[in-house]
C-alpha cells in the first residue's frame, strides 16, 4: 500500500490557482522529491496532504486513510518540517519539544536529545533569538524525533550550512533505511538528485513529471560533441534519429541527443573519430528543461 | 497529561506576563480607588446629590454612600469589564490567530491533536488567565482598603470582581468565533474590542433614553448587574458563561472547516 496517494487533487483559492488535478504515490521507504518554482504549488500540495488546506476536489489518501476525516490518526504516524519553522519566538526549542512530546504520547526525549547533539542544535535558547538555520534544525528535531513513518520535509536544508547539509542527508538516508518514507521538496536539486528515489516535477500547478531520477536523465537530452578528421560528414548526423539543434564549427558537431544511442555510434563508426564527449544533464537542467516548456505537457500521473 | 491539559499549561506559560501587565495596573488602580475613599467620602456624597439622574442610572453612581458603591462606580461598572473583555479577545487572538501567524499552529496540527482540542485549550486558558487576573485585583483593592482603613467588605468584593468573568468570558466567545472567520490577530482582535464597545453603548443609549430601552436585551450589559451590592445573580452568570460556551462551539465548528492560511 502506498503511504500517500493523491488522486486528481485540486485546490483552488476563489478563482486563483492553487494545485490542479496533481495525481501520484509514494511508495514505503521511498525517498520522493517534489520540485518546482517558488509559487508553483508544492506547498499547496503539502499543507493539502496535511489537512491544513481542504481539498476543492480529489482526494488524498496517506497510509490508506483519507487526508481529511483521518487527519488524526495520520498526523501520528508522520512527522512535518514547514518551510520556515516558526513556533513563537519565547519559546525553547525544548519547551517546545517537550509540547510535542507530550500531543504525540512520547515519554521523554531522549531521540531528541541525540538528534540535538547530531545537529548541534541549541534547545535552550528562545526560538526568536536563532538564525534560521538554527531554528531549522530545531524543526528537523521536532519532525524525526517520534520515528514517524512518512517524514513531510518541505524546504528542509533551507539555511543550512553546507556540513548541517550533510548531516541532513544522512539523517534522511537513515530514515529511508529503517523503512521512513520521505516526502521532500527542494530548490537544492544536487542533493534531490543524490538522496531522492524518484522526483515529481509542478509547473504552475500541475504535476509535468513523474519519473525515477535515472530515468529522468537518461530520458533527457544528452549533451554531444563529436570532431572528424573528415569534417563534410558532419552535415549527415542531421539525418540520425534523435539528434537535435545541431551546430557546425570548423571539424566539430554540437547536437543534442535523446533516445537510443545505436544509430549515432552506427553513423560515426565509418569515420575517423579525433574527440567525442557525451554527457548527461544535470537535473537542474532537466528541471530548467521542464519549465522552458520543451518537457511533456503533463505527466500521467501514477507511481511507480 | 492530557492533550488538552498540556496545551493549557503550554498556552498559561506563554502568557504569563498578562497576569503582571493587566492585573497588576488594574489592582494598584483598584486599591487606589478604595484607599482614597474615607478622604473624600463627604465630599464625594454632596457632589453625586447634584449629577442627573440619567448620568448616575448610566454609570451606577446612584448613590456614593459606602465604598462598595464607590468601587463599583469607579471601576466595576466600566473600566474592569472593558479592559478584561479586551484581553479574552486578545488571549483568543494570539493563542489561534498569532499562533497561525507564528507558524505554530503548523507545527501543532502536524501533531495528531484535532482542531477542536486547540480551540478548547485556547478557551480554558483564558478562563484561567482571566480569573487570575481579577483575582489579583480583588486581592491587590482589599489590600489598599486594609491599608486605609476603608472598610470594604471581602465577600462584596470578591462578588464583584466574579461578576466580571463571566462577561469577559463572552468576549473570549466571540474571538473565537471571529477566529473561525480569519486568523490575523489584527481582525480577530478588531471585531471582538468592537463587539465589546458596541454592547457597551447600546446598554448606554438603552440606559440614557427609556424610549429604547428594548434595545439593551441584546447587549450582554444588560444582564451584568452590581454583584458588589446585590450579590451574584447565578442565574445570569450561568447564562453568559453558557452563551460563552456555545460561543466557542461554533467558533470551532468554524475553525474544524476552514483552511489554515500560510
């Protein structure tokens, strides 16, 4: 059973766009990114899951209960970091810990207190007087200590340093191992890109994308940069199946290229190759692909 | 400790220093009051014979002739009730409005707590702050009056300043009704401070003009008398306390439907 399915979920605000017909699952152990620009809806789409926002149509469904009437028992099986972790600026992160502990029926906090340590996070001073990157952790504390089963990560290394970076991709690399799902979204595609299974792409309200990562990239334009001893043959990898954009200079061919590699090599191999350099895209580019407009239209949802 | 029991000391704590900032002022102010009274209580009787009678019906200054009357005229008929069905509003706006605004609410509600539990403790804490409040004044205007000499009598007093809860308590109704609509502590605070001063002039105008005195049944005024004189009526504080509560019931009917706003 997927620990959250969303079935053409919609939200709108009056006749403004919220999210619109956004259909996927997450998978147990899953670590799910969810990308967009700022504004594009992923945190319309969390705070939907979260039953802070009431769907206008669709549902949601995490761990097979609905979103809404089963808002209780399902905030107790998942752990939420909001973007900006506010709590109330007097209060301590441990004061506020200790609320938590106390809503969740957890005796103690001993997981906090380690997971304190591991951050190098300060409980004891009021919120108000932390930089956002402390506060942050405060809030990284407050969404894993209980050990929830889906952890709802939304911005979550915003103001991190580049070592509380780390640190953080461990922790989530953890979770994943002890069978967490993790619902992530980010603008710091380098680190969706190493600890996300899959990724989910929303453009203006509307899921473009649903793919694994390595599936996503190697579906992507490849980058192509071939130099022959015989230059005029360059003009014939026009006709080569999936090659794109292809600009001549002197004895080199730039190109992009998707799809099967065969019928390039096919076409280069009865010549004399001096360089050839393919590289893959990054998922920045691939993202940046997406709301250029060259990706799909949309995706078709589903998981897998 | 219960959910809602944690969320009540959680929300007391937060607020703790309205029970210094509020009760505090309105004690000293209260003990001032009484303590003056011996001084000027020959003075004060000739000059109330010569208000009009409209003015002293509207302010209960109908007779100044012990200190209990001089209390209640001073302070019990106007500035204790304004001020502490100010701050039931603003105890309700920033537990639900401030606490959206903050982004706690967020945090809480990430927590398997049902909404109405959050409305509930907002509630109760503010019964609790409210009754500490006037229990500081109470205890802070005996003080004045032992001190002076003034006579004032426990049992009236401690009347009097529980008359009040009741009333603020409807104002902290109102808040959370007004928290079903928006959750900007600016509005909330803005329509429960204007619920209460509109109630308070229409039990004014109904008081100063007989021709519309019907009009006095619908402000809550009309139904909060002169415990500090005639005793607690319970049949009225009973009533209020129990509009208070159906107040906060729809006010978190309310707040169960609607969306928390980012």
């Amino acid at each position: 059973m997927a620990v959250i399915e969303t079935d053409a979920l919609t939200k709108r605000y009056g006749s403004a766009r919220g999210i619109d017909c956004i259909s996927f699952e997450v998978e147990p152990g899953e670590v799910f990114g969810f990308l967009g620009s700022n504004g594009a809806g992923k945190t319309t789409t969390i705070r939907t899951l979260l039953d802070l926002l009431h769907p206008t149509s669709g549902s949601a469904r995490l761990f097979g209960l609905d979103s809404h009437r089963d808002s209780v028992a399902i905030r107790a099986r998942l752990g939420n970091l909001p973007g900006d972790f506010g709590y109330g600026k007097e209060t301590t992160g441990r004061q506020a810990l200790a609320l938590l502990a106390r809503l969740r029926g957890v005796d103690g906090l001993g997981r906090a207190e380690e997971l304190a340590a591991r951050f190098h996070a300060d409980l004891d001073r009021p919120l108000g007087q932390l930089s956002r990157g402390n506060r942050q952790k405060v809030g990284l504390i407050q969404a894993t200590f209980h050990r929830p089963e889906l952890l709802i990560l939304d911005e979550p290394t915003g103001g991190l340093d580049p070592l509380m970076q780390e640190e953080f991709l461990a922790l989530v690399g953890a979770e994943r191992d002890r069978g967490c799902a993790v619902f992530f979204s980010s603008h710091e595609l380098d680190e969706v890109e190493r600890v996300c299974d899959r990724v989910a792409i929303i453009r203006e309200g509307r899921l473009v994308a649903v793919e694994r990562i390595s599936d996503l990239l190697g579906k992507a334009r490849r980058k192509v940069s071939v130099q022959l001893a015989d230059p005029p043959a360059l003009r014939a990898l026009s006709t080569v199946a999936g090659v794109s954009g292809l600009e001549l200079s002197g004895d080199r061919a730039s190109f992009g290229f998707a799809g099967d590699i065969d019928p390039l090599v096919a076409a280069l191999a009865g010549h004399h190759l001096l360089d050839l350099e393919v590289s893959r895209p990054t998922l920045e580019e691939v993202f940046l692909t997406y709301y250029q407009g060259d990706g799909p239209a949309t995706a078709d949802g589903g998981g897998g | 400790m219960s959910q809602l029991e944690a969320l009540v000391a959680s929300h007391l704590s937060d607020r703790r220093r309205s029970l210094l900032s509020w009760g505090l002022p309105l004690g000293l102010m209260s003990a001032f009051i009484v303590a003056i009274y011996p001084s000027i209580e020959s003075a004060l009787t000739k000059a109330v014979q010569g208000y009009p009678t409209g003015l002293k019906e509207a302010f209960d200054v109908g007779q100044l002739e012990n200190v209990e009357q001089y209390l209640q005229a001073e302070m019990l008929s106007l500035i204790v009730p304004l001020a502490l069905g100010y701050l039931a509003v603003r105890a309700i706006a920033s537990g639900l409005a401030g606490a959206a605004e903050s982004g706690r609410l967020d945090v809480l509600l990430s927590a398997p707590l049902a909404r109405w539990r959050l409305v509930a403790a907002g509630f109760v804490a503010s019964a609790i702050e409210l009754a500490a409040v006037l229990l500081l004044t109470a205890v802070l205007t005996l003080l004045g009056s032992a001190v002076a000499d003034a006579g004032l009598s426990a049992g009236h007093a401690a009347a009097g300043f529980a008359e009040v809860w009741p009333l603020a308590l409807l104002f902290a109704g109102f808040g959370v009704v007004a928290c079903g609509f928006t959750l900007r502590t600016t509005i909330v605070t803005g329509a429960g401070a204007g619920v209460l001063v509109v109630m308070y002039v229409i039990d004014l105008i109904g008081k100063l003009d007989p021709s519309v005195s019907g009009i006095r049944y619908i402000s809550v005024f009309k139904y909060y008398g002169n415990a500090i004189e005639d005793g607690i009526n319970w049949l009225a504080f009973a009533g209020i306390t129990a509009a208070a509560i159906v107040l906060v019931v729809v006010g978190a009917w309310l707040f169960e439907r609607r969306d928390i706003d980012a």
